[in-house]
C-alpha cells in the first residue's frame, strides 16, 4: 500500500509539473485567448465539424488579428451532454485562461454554461448554436450573449402560412418529446391557435424511429402533418408515412430539412419535395450576404465541407463575428472585467450571413429575422430556399417579457388547441 | 476501531497530510477539476468497488444510485431552477437525498438478491438506463431532457460551495470518510460474513446466515456511499440531467473502477484520477476525435492485460521488485 | 397524455387494434433476428457480449459501403440489396469471430472478464465506426420487390417490407431450431451448455465450435443490421439501444433458449408499440418495467431454465 500510494503522488506530481510548464510557456500577455466547444463525437459530430468550419473562416478573414493582438483559439469538444460541456468549460477558462468562450452546441449544454458563466467574473460566454430557450428567457446571466435566435423563434410565420395561405385548419402534430420540440411547437401554435386551427398532437419519444403506430393514429380529417424531428427522424417518419400510401401535405420543424434528409435517396422524396417549413437559414437565398457566405465556404472547403453551410455553421460563425466585431470596437481591450467589451456585444448591431439583421435584447438574445423556406428539387439536388422573411423576431414574439411569461413555458401540454369533438 | 497494521495506518496518514497539502502547491483548477473531480466521481467507483470485492456483485447500478441523490438533492434544492415544491434548506435536503440513495441501494439489492456476477451485470445496467430515461421522460420531478439546473449547494463558513478550497476540502473529507468507512465495515462481523457469502454462499447460509438480507445491506451500504458521491457531483455539475446517469456516465464509473483495480478500495480513486486526467488533457495531445478510441484502448488493455487494474499491478510489481510482500492476503476479485 | 389518447379514441376499431398489434409483431421480429444471435452465443459460453449493439452497427455500416456503390451502378443495382445483407453479415460475422479467437477464448469461464472486454471493443468500434464512415444517418433503399404497401384484410394498406420481417424472423428462427436440434453441431451446442468440460473430455474441438457459434450469433447481429437499416435510418447510438434490448429480450424470455428469446422480443415489440399508442410519455420505460416484473416473479425468465 505504502509503495503503491507514493508511486501514485509522484506520478501525479511528474504530471503536474509537466502541466505547468506548457501552461507557463503559453501565459503571455499579448494573444487574445478565445476557446471554443461544441460536439466533434458521437451522432452530432458532423454539425460540430461544420461549426469549426465556420468559425474558422471568421478567424481567418481577419488573420487572427484584432486590434495589433494576436488570437489565439483553442478548442474543445464535448458530447453534447451538459457535465461534458462544463468540464470543457472549466479547462478552458482555469487551465488554458481564455478570455471568451464561444459554444455549445446543444440545447442542455447551453443552459449548463449559462449557470457556469453567472460564477465567472470578467469572462464571457457566446453561444455557439444551442437554441433552448430557457438559456436567456429565464434567469440569464450577465455573462452569457447569444447572437442566434432559439427554438420559438425560429417558427415565427409558419403557422400563419399553414392557416391562411395553404388552408389548414387541422394538423396532426408528430413532434419528439423534449424540451427543443416543445419550444419549436409553442412557436407554431401560437400563430396558428390563434388564427383558429386545431391541433391533434402526438409526441413520440426522443429517437423513436419506428413510427408506424403513429401514423395508425391520424384522426381522418386532418389536413397536413406537422413534423417536429431531427433530421434521422424525420427520415423514418417520412419513409413509413410513404410505405403505407401517405400522401397529406407536410410542415416542417427548423431542424428537419437537415443534411440527413436532404441527402438521402428514397421513397420519401416525393413527400419531402414542397414541404414548408421556417428557420434562421435556407440553402436557397437570394441575399447577396448569403451567396457570398456560400460562396466563400465552398471555396474554403470544396469537397470537405457540405455541399451548403449547415445551421451549426451559421450559428457559430454568426456567434463568431460578433465577438470579433466587438473586440474591434473596443481595439481588443478586456481590461476591467471585459466591462467595455461586454457592453459593445450587448450594443452590437449587425448583419448575420443569412442576410438577417441581428441585434440584442435585455437578455442578451438575438432579436433577428426568421425565414420561411420550402424544399425544392434544384437541379436534382434536394435544397430548402426561402420563400419569405419574417423580420426583427424576439424571443418574447413581439410581446413584453411578462404578458409573453404569462403564457407559461412550453410543455406537451402548453399550448392547447384540440380539434372541437 | 478501524484495524489496520501500524503501517497502514502510517500510510493512510501520509496520504491524508499530502492531500491536504496540495492546496499549497496546486493552482485552483487542478485542486478542483483534478483532484476534486476525481475524488467526487471516485466516491461513486468506490461503492462499486466495494460491492465487486466484498461482496462479488458487479453492479453498473451505482452511477443510477448515486443519481438518485443527485435527483433528490436537486429536486429539495433552495437554489434551482425552476424551484420545486418541495424545496427546503441544503442541511435538510442533503440527508433526506442520502437516505433516497441508501433506499435506492436497497431496492437495487432486493431485485438483484437472487442473481450474480453476469446477470448481476446486465440487470443493473437495463436499471441503470431505465432510470436515465425515465429521468428524460418526466417534466414534473426531473424537468425531463434540460434537468434541474442551479444547483450550487450550501455555503460552507460563508462561503459559496464553489470556492476551491471549500469544494476541494468537502470532497476530501468525503473522499477519506467514505474510504474509511469501507475499511471499517469489511472488518465488522457484518463485512466478514459479506465476504464469507461471496466466497460460498452455501456455506454461509448453512452456518445459518441471512445471505439475502446480508446481500441486500451491503447493496444499502453501498448505495449511501455512492449517494455522497452524486450530492457532490450535483453540487460540481451546478445540477443534474439525464444524460448524468445515462449510459456513458454509468460505463465511465466502471472505467474508473476496473482502471484502478476492483481489488482494493484505494483502486476507485486512482481510477478516477486517472481518467479525468485522461478525460482533461487527452484531448489536447491526441486531438478530440479519437478520445473515445483511446480510452476503450487504455481499458481493454487494462483487462487484458492486469485484470486487477493499476493498483494490481502496482503490487505485483512492488513485489518483483523484492519489497516485502502483502502480509494482508486481500482476495483478489476475479474478473 | 392529452391528445394522444383522444385520438386513439377516436379510432379504437379493430382495424387500429390489429395495426398496432402488426406494427408490434414487425417490430418484435427484428428484434428478435438480432437478439437470437446474443442468445446463442450466451447459450454456449456463457459469454455476455457486450458488444452484440456494435455488431449489429458493423453489418449495417459495411453492408451500406457495400451497396451505396453497386446500387447507383447500372448493372448491380438489382442485387445490390443482397450483396449488403452478405458483406454485413460476413464483416459481422468476421469481426464476433476475430473476437472470439483473439480475446474472449482464453478466458473462457471469466464471464465478468469477457463482459469488460466486450464493453472496452465496443466503445472503440464505435469510435471507429464514426472514424471511417463518418456520422451521416443512412439506410438501406427497399428493394423494388419488397417496397410499398399491400392489402390485407380488415388492416387495409400495410408496408411489404415489414411483413417481410416476419417471414425473415421466422426463417431464421426454424433455422437455428434445425441447427440445433438436427444437426451433430447442435447437439455439441446443447450439449456444451450442459458441460463444457465433459465435452472437451470426450474429444470435441470447443474452441472451434465456440468460434462458429460466435461467428454466427455475431452474422445473425449483422443481418439484423441490414435489415433494421432498410426499415429504419442508421445513425451512430443505435449499438446502445440494440445492446440493450438484446439484455431485455433475453432476461425476460430466457437465457440462451431460442423459445424464449422469440416470446421475450414478441412482448418487448408488442410493449413498444402499444405503449407509444397508450401512453407515449412513458412507453420508453415499459420495456423495463416488464423485465422487472418478470425477474421477480420468474428470475430465470419465462423460459429460462432452472440453474442446476
């Protein structure tokens, strides 16, 4: 025991010295420490990739330079778990002292960081892509900046467009059952509630892939199908929705039209093409900010990246600009606390690739503009183009904080509008 | 009385000063997000541990158990968010969530009482994960996928539980207590019989020993120790999810404890320093992708290769390299 | 519950009743085309591996490197369906193999052992997996034949596919029924569960018959990887799920009985399906709550055999 014990302290010392010496030849004064996380494992490690991607090209475009200071970016990655995402936080800001963090990537990891971030004294954190809404509707912390708009967001206009443009007045809702599906169906109901339709709702486990006895359930007089899942999902849905002769129109979440979906060869196709949906971004735009993004991605990266920047990519890279922005305004000065660096992010004011306009709230949320997109054949290539714009959405859609609070958070069970029986 | 030879007492001492040196030599992160974090999650891996060598139940279950203090810790938290119904002051709310734990433990034991070793193994692990996605399912208690979040914990002496020294003391203090107490319990008649029922437990139940009743202490015990273990990592974690006790977390608990070497008490937290390191810095020098390939490499060959983990492996070679050998016969926990 | 439950009012009828009863039987038959391959192997050695999810990954993933390319091929397109079920179950088949050979076969008899190694192989075929083929979810086309739906009586339009899951499930089913009762290589099996060393004492090659029954338990993972990847999309995260139901399918039905595993995936299936009818929220944790119903009201499962 005694040998075991010593032998163990003096390799953990031998550790500890050999840590310090790298963190000693790194504490310089002059770089400009920026970390990033977001997910390079697992099933989301493709969105991850396409985020660094992103970022990137915005570190690049000014060669790492703000201001005559270097900047130095060190990466991490969780797996888009929450205890994960902390403790690439800690390392981060402790051990490899950086000024800002720019991530997560998922919706639980964002609210982790947001409680991490309140602990901090002259640090920030800028959300890379995660889009719970909880992460600055409620409790922020002053701390925490998020350039990109959320779940609820990201719905304004479509149940306007299912009511009154394609006629709906009853849907049937299949939609995961968890917390970022139950802000992108609040986001849809309220819109289309209001205007009148009824909603049949029938919430599915997270990563249900046989979907079959849902379908079974499809009350006769439904009108369209709201399809409120990840792209893998959606694959399943729709494949089986097409095996047994399904044939309603389909309405889509933000995050259904993924890469997956598009990508894939199969019977589903026919239902896909045509299917409306609403979101931050669409391959398809004629926003000349948008095709010089895209253009400029598609050079940078050719074969290796997507085929169109993924909404990953556009997050971070959205996140990434506005740190950059505002360490420009400020001519990199994090002195006092980031005090005047904190102050230019939450005065930020700009234009995101998307061609969307972005500015912050009291929250420091995004206040940004929401697109309506349809899928469409191009060229044989599956692609989601916008069709319209929704412009200048907050989190509260448009209401104060306390009558939109009023309206309670969304559940499986808020809001409610069922069909009269 | 604990009973251990005037040397191991000397040892465990040493240990004990050194470790409450550290804050002297140590910069915050490591004392907390090294040391700290390997002794919290090591609490957990010794109530595996324990339940391995004493017992010979190999129990995936532990990180659930753990999980339901973590659970129940939040959920009477004066500080989460959202608040719950039940929430109380943190003096309260952390014995009640220990109790929760011991319970848990006990139930545990009571399902598993009649199986061992392989079943044992695939049994608490269909729990473990049926827990983790209840957890997912549920909005009322466990505020489903985004779980109960802000939970900082007590101040201690005034101070905010996140302190460095004040989280890195508690979780040494918690650390050592637990340690001991399996020392202590495993030299009770009540831990003699434990190891006499994994030996044989016809023979036991022949001398006239409740070996389901043992059994079922021993899953009871082993559950208010890994209940420490997840009220501190709730407190770390500033709060609790689902994916805290799903699957990876229950596999990376084993990795820790089969690292260290299920032979000994003191494996669980040498496993546990070894993979935060491993989880912290790997990373930086192999790159992220390919950690998971890593770390399943570093355990395999552990299996492979010193079935009785690092601590194992240590005494073997203490011993070959002619120092007196272990006058204490530990039984080695056969894998 | 809400409004799941009003619609399933709505359509309480036997033609819903009936559905959801098929959809559970499909369901059950993948499952049980994947779990009989775990069954068998326990079966004999008594090795619980721990790695039969990343098995089932293996087939579906190098089946579909196989087939994305013959089938956007003029020529191959027809039979490129069952040229993947062949590479998937072969590579499956070739990697259960290789780990019996090289790691699990000379620790026969340290269960716990052969589990750890087990966990260890498949967090790095995991890691691997999204190393070589990337994180894209994929799946397998429907082959012409077997795509779109069909009439049958009182259901109405049903998916071809899914029925030919159960005429696949209960091929394989009386094919390992013939294996082991009519063929001298099953009356080694049956016999090695008895006793190992017996066998071994009368001049029976047990590594060789371990590494042929593990190759085929790991072959029958990789044919339900295929399969399972033309129902439903592959994505990195299915080897825990079908890991796990494997567990369940064989503690509910019985270990290493074939009878047993059948009417384990039978209810495992038919308890996803109704349950997602009846109540969505918590259909995930019914699986569970049947295995611990069953374990304690018959710890061996409803077909297991008493421990001698």
């Amino acid at each position: 025991m005694l040998i075991s014990r010593r032998n163990t302290v003096a390799w953990a010392m031998g550790t500890v010295a050999a840590m310090f010496a790298v963190t000693g030849a790194l504490a310089q004064d002059g770089p400009i420490r920026i970390g990033s996380i977001t997910t390079l494992e697992g099933p989301f490690a493709t969105g991850g990739q396409d985020a660094y991607r992103a970022m990137e090209m915005a570190f690049e475009a000014i060669d790492y330079t703000i201001g005559g200071r270097q900047i130095e970016w060190i990466r991490e990655s969780s797996n888009a778990t929450p205890d994960v995402a902390l403790a690439r936080a800690r390392k981060l800001i402790e051990q490899d002292e950086v000024d800002i963090i720019i991530g997560p990537l998922s919706g639980a990891e964002g609210i982790a960081l947001r409680d991490y971030s309140r602990t901090l004294e002259g640090k920030t954190i800028v959300n890379g892509s995660s889009g719970a809404a909880d992460t600055t509707l409620r409790d922020p912390s002053p701390n925490f900046f998020r350039f990109n708009t959320e779940g609820t967001q990201w719905m304004a206009g479509l149940g306007t467009y299912a009511y009154e443009e394609m006629g709906s007045r009853h849907v049937a809702l299949v939609a995961a059952d968890y917390a970022f599906p139950y802000a992108q169906v609040f986001g849809f109901m309220h819109e289309y509630c209001e205007l009148g339709g009824a909603v049949t709702k029938l919430w599915s486990p997270l990563n249900t892939t046989d979907f079959s006895s849902i379908i079974a359930q499809f009350p006769s007089d439904v009108d369209a199908v709201v399809l409120i899942q990840g792209g893998t999902d959606a694959l399943a849905f729709l494949t089986q929705y097409a095996e047994v002769g399904g044939d309603l129109p389909i309405i889509g979440g933000s995050i259904t039209a993924d890469q997956t979906l598009l990508s894939a060869r199969g019977p589903h196709q026919s239902l896909m093409e045509g299917m409306v949906a609403a979101g931050p971004i669409a391959d398809l735009n004629e926003d000349p900010n948008w095709q010089d993004f895209v253009a400029r991605y598609r050079e940078r990266w050719g074969s290796e990246g997507f085929d169109s920047p993924s909404i990953h990519a556009v997050n971070y890279y959205t996140n990434t600009i506005a740190v950059i922005q505002a360490l420009e305004e400020v001519g990199g000065d994090l002195s006092d606390n980031q005090a005047a660096f904190q102050a230019a992010l939450a005065a930020a004011e700009f234009t995101a690739p998307t061609g969307a306009n972005v500015a912050l709230d009291h929250n420091r949320q995004a206040i940004s503009d929401i697109f309506l997109t349809r899928i469409v054949n191009d060229g044989g290539t599956m692609r989601t183009e916008a069709f319209g714009r929704t412009p200048n959405v907050s989190q509260t859609l448009g209401m104060d904080q306390d009558a939109f609070m009023a309206l309670g958070s969304p559940s499986r069970d808020n809001p409610d509008c069922p069909p009269a029986r | 009385m604990i009973m251990m030879t005037s040397r191991q007492w000397l040892a465990t001492a040493a240990g004990v000063v050194i470790l409450l040196s550290l804050p002297l030599f140590l910069p915050n992160f490591w004392l907390v997000n090294i040391f700290g974090r390997a002794m919290v999650y090591g609490v957990v891996a010794l109530s595996l541990t324990f339940l391995a060598h004493y017992g010979g139940f190999v129990s995936l279950a532990q990180t659930m158990v753990a999980g339901v203090a973590g659970y129940a810790v939040a959920m009477m938290a004066p500080t989460a968010i959202p608040l719950g119904p039940l929430a109380m002051p943190y003096f309260a709310a952390i014995p009640l969530a220990l109790l929760a734990a011991t319970v848990a433990g006990a139930i545990v034991g009571m399902i598993a009482v009649n199986t061992r070793e392989i079943y044992l193994l695939m049994i608490t692990l269909a729990l473990a994960v049926g827990l983790s996605l209840f957890a997912q399912s549920n909005i009322t208690w466990f505020r489903g996928y985004e779980g109960i979040r802000n939970i900082i914990g007590p101040e201690v002496m005034g101070l905010p539980f996140r302190t460095p020294l004040v989280f890195y003391y508690v979780a040494l203090g918690v650390a050592v207590s637990m340690f001991l107490l399996v020392l202590y319990v495993v030299r009770t008649p009540f831990g003699l019989v434990l190891q006499a029922i994994r030996d044989s437990d016809r023979r036991a139940a022949a001398i006239g020993y409740y070996v389901g009743l043992h059994r079922i202490a021993s899953f009871a015990l082993a559950g208010f120790i890994a209940g420490w273990g997840g009220v501190l990592i709730t407190f770390y974690n500033i709060g609790i999810t689902p994916s805290s006790i799903g699957l990876w977390a229950t596999v990376a608990v084993l990795i820790m404890a089969v690292i260290g070497g299920l032979g000994h008490p003191l494996g669980a937290f040498i496993g546990a320093l070894i993979y935060t390191v491993m989880d912290t810095f790997a990373s930086s020098i192999i790159g992220h992708d390919r950690f998971n390939t890593l770390i399943g490499l570093v355990f395999l060959a552990i299996v492979l290769l010193s079935p009785d983990g690092v601590w194992g492996l240590g005494k073997r070679l203490s011993t070959a390299l002619g120092k007196r050998p272990q006058v204490n016969a530990d039984r080695e926990t056969s894998l | 519950m809400g409004f799941a439950g009003r619609a399933e009012e709505e359509n309480v009828s036997l033609q819903f009743i009936l559905t959801v009863t098929l959809n559970g039987l499909t369901l059950a038959s993948l499952y049980f085309i994947v779990a009989s391959g775990f069954s068998l192997i326990f079966g004999l050695m008594r090795t619980v591996n721990m790695a039969h999810g990343s098995l089932y990954m293996v087939g579906a993933y190098v089946g579909f490197a196989v087939y994305d390319p013959l089938y956007a091929s003029d020529v191959w397109a027809s039979h490129a369906w069952l040229i993947g079920i062949a590479a998937g179950i072969l590579a499956a088949a070739l990697v259960g193999l290789f780990m019996q050979v090289a790691l699990l076969g000379w620790m026969q008899g340290q269960e716990l052992r052969q589990a750890l190694v087990t966990i260890g192989l498949s967090i790095i075929i995991a890691d691997q997996l999204l190393a070589l083929f990337g994180g894209n979810p994929f799946r397998f086309f429907t082959p012409e034949l077997l795509f779109g739906p069909t009439e049958l009586p009182v259901i109405g339009r049903y998916p071809i596919f899914r029925l030919f899951q159960v005429v696949l499930a209960v091929a394989v089913g009386i094919g390992l029924w013939l294996l082991l009762n009519k063929t001298k290589l099953g009356i080694v099996v049956r016999a090695g569960v008895d006793d190992r060393q017996m066998l071994a004492a009368c001049g029976v090659n047990v590594p060789l018959v371990a590494a042929t029954v593990f190759a085929l338990g790991a072959g029958l993972a990789g044919l339900g990887g295929v399969i399972g990847a033309t129902a439903q999309p592959m994505a990195l995260g299915v080897d825990a799920r079908f890991l796990l139901m494997s567990l369940v399918v064989v503690i509910v039905g019985g270990m290493g009985s074939i009878g047993g595993t059948a009417l384990g995936a039978l209810l495992i299936g038919l308890a996803e399906q109704w349950g997602q009818v009846l109540f969505p929220t918590y259909s995930v944790i019914l699986t569970f709550v049947i295995m611990a119903t069953v374990l304690a009201v018959w710890p061996q499962g409803l077909l297991g055999r008493k421990p001698t």
